[in-house]
C-alpha cells in the first residue's frame, strides 16, 4: 500500500466513525479524514451505534478515547490537534484556499521572505486533491497523485515557514488601515498587508428534483476518494464531460460493477483531456453515454435508480447505487463581496485589465495606476487560480497564477513602502 493511496483502508486505525451512510454529516467527515490522510475505521449503523439516541449520530471516538456525539468537521479537527490559532499579530500575505493556486502562492511567498498564512476549510488540494493520478503535470512522467502532489506542496511551504491553518473557513474581509482584518470562522481574526483569493470552485448543483434528499444517501457532489471502497460491486453512475469526472470514471471502475459516464455533450473531447478519454476506452466496465443528462431519481430512502433523457427525448432508468455529480463549478466569493471585490456576470473574480475594460468599467477602480495583472478592485487584495474570471482551469495553470501573484504583491507592498 502507497503512502498516498486513499482507496487502501489503514491496517491500524487511529479514529472510529460510527453513522449511517446516508448521512450527509458523516460523508463530511470521511471526506475530510480521507483527504486529509488520517486513518479511521468506519462503521456503518442504522440505528444508534450504542450512543442511546439516534440524533447523536455520527459519532466520532478519538485515539484518546474520547466521544463526540453529532460529530463536525470543525470539532473532529480540533479533537486531533489540528487546529491552532495564528501565529502572528500581521502577516505580509493571507491566502485564501490552499488549492494548488494557493498552496503554489504559500511556497513561493514564504522562501522569499513573505509571512504568509494560508487559510483552508476541508483539506489541502482543492478539487486537485481528489484527483487519483495527474498525468500530464510537467516533471511527473508517469504522473502523480493530487493528494500526493498537495501533501509535499503543503510540507514544502511549512518548510519555509507557512502557516496552514485547517478546518476553518473564510468569514469575511475587510480593507481596513491600509490592510485587511480576516475573519475566520472559529471566531479568530488575522491582519496582513495584503490578501490572495484562491478559494476556487464548488460544484454546481444538479437541478433535479428530490437530489438533495438524497445528498450523502448516494449522492455525491464530487468524487471524494473516502467513497471508493463502498462502491464495491456496485452501479455507479458519474455525470459530467471534463477532466474531474473524467479522473473518478477511472478511480471507481477499480471497484464498481458498472460504472456509466454521462455527458451532456456530444462527445467527451470538448473539455476533457485527450489522454484521459483514451484511459477511459480501455476500461472495459466503463459506458460512456453523450448528449444524455439526468431528468429524475428514484430512491426508498437510498438511491437506486437515474432517470436519464437523451437530445430525441428518449427516456430510460439506470440502475445506480452512487451518483456523483461533477458538472463543473460555481465561484466561492460569497465571503467576499462584503470587501467590494468586483465580480463577473456568473461570479467569478474581475482582475487587472478585465477592471477597466467594457461600458460598465466605470467606478471598478479607484487608483489612478492600473490595476496591477490579478489584482482586483481592492487594492492589495489579489486573486489567483479557478476563482478568477478568464482563468485557465487546469492544475499547472493554477500554480503558475499563485507564483506570480506573489510577485505582485511584492509590487504592491513596496508601493506601500513608498507612498
């Protein structure tokens, strides 16, 4: 078993979850346990568990021996010494995520001399760090994991001194005294002299009626690895036609019976990579259906069929124990817009030239300087990686970004200096 193999069930198992897997709550946790390699041992109840009453599920036992009933991510963490609070009274750079456009930004800042802080609510990796094997990053032949290409990054920054703070969400930012004052979710609160948002993207939400009634009862937003080894001999059914959906296709057809790619498209080349597309060919128990989307779910309190629709309006039912969705993302900048950072028409990031151009430029920016290349209309608060508008949405890409916002802050930290 690989260090980074997140499919392989540790031998000695550190942390006890007990919940019903149809839980929305306990799916949480694996997820976060998962993809933040920390072995558990899993049972799965439909009942209490031993805790006396069902509402005090899930249930977590530490390695020390300590309970906590209706378990969260946030107390799951600080029972294992995860959480510490902010070292410094100002930092030079806060970052906002720690995907690889954050996680690139953390290394390159903190090994030139920057105190940089990265702020990260679930794991390190963003959506990346899910990924079972990036085959065509620069450097990796025979390619590498995302969670093995997040974990060394994350070593690395905290090498040169980062600070990854985890299981902690963004609350707010605010331009205040020629800084920013973030605030994050436990109540804490940090001070810099500039800010990168590198929060990425969610998943977008399936429009499908009686979908969120089933969300952790085998639907699934994402392909979180925690959930490959319960998709043994099982209907697995993945919607969407680019590279993340692409990447699970091939994880969970190690496991499943079936697994069946459905893609609204008419074919898989308009936004998934080449390489992948003829991975997924060679796998005998993967279907690929084009022009196909989902229409309906039919469930008796755990999914087990998709009513699927084809463009001439056919209409079949596919037997599917897991359905995950992963069509694409929607911008993370609702924590944001309190700071007055611009956004696009569908919420994505506005930055340098993108501030200035257009009819509706016209109060975007208040310097007389053009904003520097990812900056946004905040001055000093800059913007990197998925979340922002034009950005090119592949790994290398992201990590190119976060490097070279760094040295715009520098820019903008000596402008400071001389003003």
């Amino acid at each position: 078993m690989g260090l980074f193999d997140y499919d392989a069930r540790p031998a000695t198992p550190q942390v006890q979850l007990v919940g019903d897997r149809s839980s929305a709550a306990a799916y949480a946790l694996r997820d976060f346990l998962t993809r933040n390699g920390l072995p558990y041992d899993w049972q799965e109840v439909d009942g209490t568990g031993g805790t006396g009453d069902p509402a005090d599920l899930p249930l977590c036992i530490l390695p020390d021996g300590r309970r906590i009933a209706r378990a969260t991510v946030e107390q799951v963490a600080a029972g294992l010494g995860m959480i510490s609070p902010p070292q410094l009274d100002v930092y030079d750079l806060v970052i906002v995520g720690a995907g690889p456009a954050g996680l690139g930004a953390a290394v390159y800042a903190t090994s030139e001399g920057l105190t940089t802080a990265v702020i990260e609510g679930v794991a390190p990796g963003g959506q990346a760090g899910t990924t079972s094997l990036i085959e065509n990053y620069l450097g990796f032949p025979t390619g590498i994991s995302g969670g093995e290409l997040a974990t060394r990054a994350v070593s690395q920054a905290r090498r040169f001194g980062a600070e990854i703070l985890l299981a902690r969400q963004l609350s707010a930012i605010a331009a205040e005294s020629g800084g920013f004052r973030t605030e994050l979710s436990d109540g804490s609160t940090m001070w810099s002299r500039a800010v990168l948002v590198a929060s990425g993207v969610q998943w977008r939400r399936l429009d499908v009626e009686g979908i969120d009634d089933l969300l952790g009862g085998g639907v699934y937003y994402g392909a979180g690895p925690s959930e490959a080894l319960g998709c043994r001999n099982s209907q697995v059914v993945i919607i969407g036609g680019g590279n993340s959906a692409g990447q699970a296709a091939v994880r969970f057809s190690r496991y499943a019976a079936r697994v069946t790619l459905l893609v609204r498209g008419e074919r898989l080349g308009a936004s998934m990579s080449q390489y992948l597309i003829d991975t997924i060919a060679g796998i005998e128990n993967v279907e690929v259906r084009t022009s196909t989307h989902v229409v309906g779910v039919e469930a008796d309190g755990h999914l087990h069929h998709v009513v699927v629709a084809s463009t001439d309006g056919t209409r079949e039912s596919l037997a599917a124990d897991r359905l995950f969705v992963c069509i694409g993302g929607t911008p993370r900048t609702d924590r944001t817009s309190a700071a007055g950072v611009a956004v696009d028409s569908t919420g994505y990031i506005l930055t340098g030239s993108d501030l200035t151009a257009g009819a509706d430029a016209v109060g975007r920016w208040p310097l007389s300087r053009d904003p520097l290349p990812l900056e946004t209309s905040v001055p000093g608060l800059f913007a990197a990686g998925d979340v922002r508008h034009g950005s090119i949405k592949r790994c290398a890409a992201a990590i190119g970004e976060g490097a070279m916002a760094v040295a715009l802050v520098h820019h903008h930290l000596a402008e400071d200096v001389r003003g």
